[in-house]
C-alpha cells in the first residue's frame, strides 16, 4: 500500500497493491491491520454507502457535524469521478481551500478524508458506481453542506456547470460564509 500526502492536512490518496496476471487482478481493498501500519491511524469504519450515477452528476459538497462527524474512504468501483474536498475547519491553516483527485476502475485509488472537510464528486464518465467507508453513522440532525459553485471556493469540478446534474437539496446550500460547520 501506497501512502500520498497532499498539501492538506490530512488528507491521504491510497494506492493499494494490485495483483495483475492472465486472470485478471486482485487487491485488498481494505484491511484495518495494515492501513493502521501505513497510516499510524486507528480508524473503525462502521458504515459503507455506494452510489451509482451517470455522467454529469454533480453530487455534494455534503459534511457531518459533531458529535457524528465522519472521516470517509472513498473509492471508483466502476467508472471515474473527480473527488473534491473543501476544508471546513475554521481553525485550519487551509480553511476554504479545496483538493480533488481522479478515483476510477482503472487507478483504484483510495481518497481518505477526515472529519472537518465537505465532500462532493462530479462523474467523468458514462455511469459510475462510487464506494465509500465512514467511521460514524449518517445523522441527518448534523448534516451540512456547502454550494458546489460558490465563487470564493472556485472549484473545477472537471464539467461543464452549465451540464451538471445537481439535486435540489445541494442547489439550495450555503455558500462558505454562510455555513453551519462546527469544526
């Protein structure tokens, strides 16, 4: 297992160590022993959520505040996103800056994303299905959320907008300034 580093604190792109040969290929995706050696982090998911949906969608920027906050793994199983995050910790050197990265069927990356930051993705290709691990159950009483095209934050979410497919729960978000975090 590979461990990236990104200008953000905390978050981590895992690559994990795939197999290939005439059959195919295999790979653990997960295994708590070894991400807690490669990581140094001691984290016990208890919730995992999929996703399917079509080229254009646009899901997000969503967040989970205290005390049901989550820190989320997430991955392609089919197909490719742009995985963005926004750091959401007002305490944070990198408060209101983003990051994305590329997760598909093909680079079988692995984002790790701690409590603190909203998540989104937008999908690259026809379909995808995305996978994703959290260590804290969904409460809808703490969930937040941030506007995908907030001018402050600027994201390129890697689609044309004006084609994006956004629910209307996720039009009607806050921007930045406006947003309920308790980080």
């Amino acid at each position: 297992m590979n461990i990236i580093k990104t200008p953000i604190e905390g978050l981590l792109i895992i690559e994990p160590r795939v197999f290939n040969d005439d059959r195919g290929y295999f790979y653990e995706s997960f295994n708590q022993n070894t991400f807690k050696n490669a990581t140094g982090l001691d984290i016990q998911f208890v919730q995992d959520n999929q996703a399917r949906s079509t080229i254009n969608v646009l899901r997000g920027l969503h967040y989970q505040n205290p005390p049901h906050a989550q820190t989320k793994l997430i991955r392609a199983l089919q197909g490719t996103i742009w995985d963005v995050v926004v750091d959401i910790r007002k305490e944070s050197a990198t408060f209101g800056q983003w990051f994305g990265i590329e997760l598909s069927e093909e680079n079988k990356r692995q984002f790790l994303i701690p409590k603190g930051f909203a998540h989104g993705y937008s999908v690259l290709s026809e379909t995808a299905e995305v996978f994703y691990k959290c260590d804290d159950f969904y409460s809808k009483e703490d969930e937040g959320g941030l506007l995908y095209n907030d001018p402050a934050l600027n994201i390129d979410w890697k689609i044309d907008l004006k084609d994006a497919i956004v629910s209307e729960k996720d039009l009607k978000q806050p921007m930045l300034t406006g947003m309920n975090a308790r980080f």
